[in-house]
C-alpha cells in the first residue's frame, strides 16, 4: 500500500540515522563540497546527491525531494521565488520561433514575462479563455510548443478542464505546463492529470508563515534531465535556510490546509447571502460555475477566493478595507494569516474581456476563528454603505 498523504508529510525529506538522532534535516550551509576521489568529483556519487552548492545541499535536496514524492513526480527542483520557478521553466522549453498557449486567467507577473521577455526571445504567445477545454485545440499553429495553465485562474477561479487540455497537448505534441500553487501538492496532483511539469510558489501554503519566498518545478521522469539542467542553468538556487523553513512548513501543511478551507467556506457563504455582494468567486462552493471540475480533479480547497461587490464606489470600498482588523492588506497568500487586497481583473484580459461592474476583492482566509472575521467584515461593510448612503 502507498503511504497516505498525511504521513508523507511527516517522514518525507528527513533521515534521523543519519543525522545524528535529530529529527530534523539540518541546515547545510554549503558552496563547496568536497568530493571524495577524482572519479567521484567527475561522475558523481549516487548515493550522495550534492555536488555544488548552487544546485542544492542536502538541506535543498530534502526539500525537493518531499515535494516531488508527494505530488507524485520524480524531482523537483527549488529555486529563490515563485516567479523565478516560473520564468526559469518557461525559459528551459520555449525556443525562438515558437508559440505557446497561456491561460487569460493567469498570474499578472507570469503574463508580463510571456508579454515581455518571451516575446523579445522571439516566442510568440496566444491568450486563451480559460474555460475553453479541449476547445483549446482551435488556437494550436505547427509549433505551439507547451500549454501554460493555472487552475483556478488568478483574481477570478475559473477551473480548468486540466486533463482535456493535457490531452490537446499531448496528441499535437506539446507540453502541458501548469502553475498549481493554489492546488498545492496535496489537493490538485498534477501528474495524475496529465501535466508534465508543474510549479509552485512554494512561497505560499508550502512555507505556510509569510516568512520565505519560494519556488518549485516539479516534472516526470521523461523530462528529468531536461528541467534539473534548465532550471540550474539559471543558478537561483534557493537558501539552505529557507528550505529548512519551507520543509517545517511542510510537516503541518494539512493540518492548516483544512482549517483554511473551513473557515474560508464559513466567510465565503457568509459573504454570499451579504446585500452589497454581487458574486462570490469561490470553486468550492456547489453553486459556483467551477464547483463541479474542482470537485472532480481537486481534493480540496486553499483558503483563497474572490468575491465581487455591486459598488464602484472607490472611497467606499477604501472605508471597507482600511479599517479592517484582522486582514493585512497585502500581497502574497498561503500564510497563517487573512488578507484583502482590490484587484482589477479588467486590466490584463485579452481572450475575455472582463467587463463585469463592481469591485473585486481577493481574501486569502487565515487561522483565526471566523467569527471575528466576520464581525470585523460586517462592521467593514457597514462603513462601505455609510459612504455610498452620503454620495
Ligand atoms: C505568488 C504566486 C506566484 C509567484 O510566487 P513568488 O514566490 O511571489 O515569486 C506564482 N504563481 C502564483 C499563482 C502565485 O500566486
């Protein structure tokens, strides 16, 4: 039998008999490392998988080796953020003169670096709506090289038909690539569903405490040898000490995993049934338009969702938001505590136009009791009717 998620967390990436009893891997601060004969130095020594510190000391390696067993690849590679994983990717299979298929939907700064660096490579990029499915196979051209999806999608959590697209990919000869930071290695297991390589803003649910930045790129043994060599070829290696952090992160990543989606499913119906709610953009809530993808691929939910307000009203939603207790008003997610910030998804789509009036709010739900969030948002929503009754 297969060991169960839960206690992969707790043994993966750490070898007490070899580390003198601790529980912990320690952190190995490294540039060099010595090597023991001149064959060794040349060809390597399996059973001690470090040769440089930049791609990664034993503290690094224990971390990429967790992640890829437990979302069910076979080697992950850890680089200093989410959008150097990201980049560095992208950048290990595009080559000049090709075109690639990226989701509408996906993270601002993955846009900017398809939109900008890539297409100053020479790469040409296709925008495509994120709720296409296989309908994606209309938008191929002879060298589409990869899919790039992200599922939900950024700001609005549309769900993507992963498997159907992995499919398109695959029998057109393309990869399909995906940014599952929200699904996190426990909920959305990418190689199950087609992808062959996957990324993570590790900075996120991974580390879990708003104190690292963090990326992974997780692949498939056919493409091995290809992402370890892409991915160091741009040297952002990660710090031993932030893997140590994000490898503690790990250990508790289901326990917080399940309170975030209980307190964020609490907020999120409370916000549902709010007068000045115009839409809730939550995948985990059955009347969501997405719920019944997430709910087939997906094993659960991330704390994050969006809703979007009936106002334009600016200065109201500032009275809202800035006054706020519980919620940091701030960028990132995935740590232990809740957060808002306004977004625009009108400003960046181009497959789908968003034309939707009112407000969009993105909440990152945290570990606090949601009662208090939901007084601190009930008395934030009856500041934003006070501005709208005087205007
Ligand atoms: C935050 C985020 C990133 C970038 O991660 P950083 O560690 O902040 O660079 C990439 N993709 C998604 C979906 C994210 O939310």
């Amino acid at each position: 039998m297969p060991l169960k998620d839960e206690t992969l967390l707790v043994s993966l990436g750490r070898d007490p008999d070899n580390n003198y009893g601790c529980v912990n891997t320690a952190i190995y601060r490294a540039s060099t490392i010595s090597h023991q004969s001149m064959d060794i130095l040349e060809n390597g020594d399996p059973s001690r998988p470090v040769r440089y510190g930049r791609y990664g000391t034993p503290t690094v390696r224990a971390l990429e080796e967790a992640v890829a067993k437990l979302e069910g690849g076979s080697r992950a590679v850890a680089v200093s953020s989410g959008k150097a994983a990201v980049a560095s990717a992208l950048m290990t299979f595009c080559e000049q003169g090709d075109h690639i298929l990226v989701a509408d939907s996906v993270y601002g700064p993955t846009r900017s670096f398809a939109s900008g660096y890539l297409t100053r490579m020479g790469i040409s990029v296709t925008y495509f709506d994120p709720c296409m499915g296989e309908r994606v196979e209309t938008l191929f051209q002879k060298n589409t090289r990869l899919i790039f999806a992200e599922s939900p999608g950024s700001l609005t959590f549309e769900v993507m038909d992963i498997p159907a697209m992995a499919r398109v990919a695959h029998r057109n000869g393309a990869l399909m690539m995906m940014d599952n930071t929200w699904g996190t290695p426990l909920y959305f297991k990418s190689f199950k569903h087609g992808v062959d390589v996957s990324i993570h803003a590790g900075t996120k649910y991974i580390v879990g405490h708003s104190d690292v930045m963090l990326g992974l790129v997780v692949t498939t043994p056919a493409l091995e040898e290809r992402v370890v060599s892409g991915i160091h070829d741009f040297g952002a290696s990660l710090s031993p000490d932030d893997a140590f952090l994000a490898l503690r992160g790990l250990r508790t990543m289901d326990v917080r995993l399940e309170r975030h989606e209980k307190n964020m499913l609490t907020v999120a119906r409370w916000l549902r049934d709010r007068p000045e709610v115009a839409e809730v953009m939550c995948p985990a809530l059955p009347e969501d338009p997405h719920y019944a993808l997430w709910r087939r691929d997906f094993t659960g939910s991330s704390g994050l969702f969006g809703i979007r307000l009936h106002t334009d009203n600016r200065d109201a939603v500032a009275a809202m938001i800035d006054d706020l207790h519980h919620f940091g008003m701030g960028y990132s997610w995935g740590g232990y505590e809740s957060l808002v910030v306004p977004q625009y998804p009108d400003r960046s789509r181009t497959a789908v136009p968003y034309t939707k009036p009112g407000y969009v709010l993105r909440f990152h739900i945290g570990l606090e009791h949601p009662d208090d969030l939901i007084d601190d948002l009930s008395a934030g929503l009856d500041r934003l009717n006070q501005v709208i009754s005087r205007t």
